[in-house]
C-alpha cells in the first residue's frame, strides 16, 4: 500500500501520551527504564513527510517493525503467581494500623 501503516495523527498522540507523566511512571515500573518517546516524533514527522513524498515509507515501516519485536521482547517484569496469596481474602490495608 501507499499509505502510512497508521494515521500520522496516531504518532503524534502517541508521542503525547508517551511523554505523559502517567505514562513514563508506569513504563519505568513495569521495564525498569524511561519510555523513548522520541522514536514517536521521529515517526510523525517521517509519517508527515510520507504523505509528501513516498521516500520516506521504508524508513516508517522499518521503525513499526521494530516496535512490534521490542514487545514481543518486554516480558513482564514480575512473576506470575500458581497460587492466590495466603491472606488473599483480606481487605486490602483498611484495617491495619499504621
């Protein structure tokens, strides 16, 4: 095809959302590192030159593909448990005293 393989739009958004505060918290916590926010601009601004002139395309395509290997590559950092907890069924911190 001769379109982005997204709304350039959906880059820009992106980049907002990954630039967010919210966001980066949540990024660090779960892969120990700050979110690269920039590849989402350089991707909007390729996607902008895209519609300009088709040049650009492979570069797009090639930063995608990327993207999709980088989370089959993230596992989460926490183990999943077999089992619920032994104290599962408390409520969780109300009570206790501080």
């Amino acid at each position: 095809g001769s379109d982005p393989p997204r709304p350039c739009e959906d880059y820009w958004w992106e980049w907002k959302h990954c630039r967010g505060l919210r966001h980066a918290f949540h990024h660090y916590y779960a892969h120990g590192e700050l979110p690269a926010c920039g590849r989402w601009k350089e991707d909007y601004e390729a996607c902008r030159s895209w519609e300009r002139d088709r040049d650009t395309a492979e570069a797009l395509c090639e930063s995608e593909r990327a993207r999709v290997m980088e989370r089959q590559k993230h596992a989460p950092v926490w183990r999943l448990r077999k089992s619920p907890p032994p104290d599962w069924y408390l409520p969780l911190d109300q009570d206790k005293p501080n």
